[in-house]
C-alpha cells in the first residue's frame, strides 16, 4: 500500500528550544507533538502549516522548506510533513485541539510520551545527532 500525506505540522525554534504541543484528541490523545494537522481539500500544505499553528498555538507563523517528516504505520503508512517556521504574530495559548504548549530543550522528547517519530523530524531539522 501506497503511503499517504497524514498531516503537515511547523518546527517553530526559539532560543535553541521547541515548540511542543500536547494532543488533545485522537490520534495520539495526550502525546507531545509539533503543532500540525490534517490538509483540508483544496487548501495548500503551508496554508495548512499556518492554520493549523493558529488554532493550536495562538501563533502567526511564515512556512519556510521542509525540516523532515515522520512515519508511522498504524493503522495504515502515513506520512507527517514538517516544515520551518518563523514566528510573526500572536501570543502563545493552547487551542483547538492542543491541551499545552510549551517550549522545550529538543533532547526532552526523550523523557516524555511523544508521537511516533517526532525524534527522526529533530534529526533531519539538526536539533539531534
């Protein structure tokens, strides 16, 4: 089976820190993340970058080139495209489907319940060996 676009998500990067979010809903109820979603039909992946930060992070964001992306395989192969991002507007509060959000050294998604991945998008990006 053919893998399939699972979402876009924005690496936002301050002071050599991340910004994390903690899902709010299914999937991944719970899990620390990158904020992101789903593409909405006929809208662009780095319409949906800017969206989808907005709603989940207060955040006005400009969508820079691919940092890396994450796979995961259950229930089906998807694939999560993260994009750089700069921060422009908007004062950070958690939304939407977000529960919190914080910024955080990138070695701390080893101590916390992340979603599948997320390490592979910091290694690409060069915030881990």
């Amino acid at each position: 089976m053919e893998p399939e676009i699972g979402g876009v998500s924005g690496l936002i990067v301050r002071d050599g820190r991340v910004l994390l979010v903690r899902r709010g809903k299914e999937p991944f109820k719970g899990c620390w993340s990158l904020p992101g979603g789903g593409v909405e039909p006929g809208e662009t992946l780095r319409d949906a970058v800017r969206r989808e930060i907005l709603e989940e992070t207060g955040f006005e964001v400009d969508v820079g080139g691919l940092a890396g992306y994450r796979e995961y395989f259950e229930p089906l192969h998807h694939v999560v495209l993260a994009f750089n991002v700069d921060v422009t507007g908007g004062e950070m509060c958690a939304g939407d489907d977000a529960t919190d959000c914080e910024f955080v050294d990138p070695d701390e998604i080893f101590r916390r319940e992340t979603t599948p991945g997320l390490a592979d998008v910091f290694r690409d990006a060069g915030l881990l060996p």
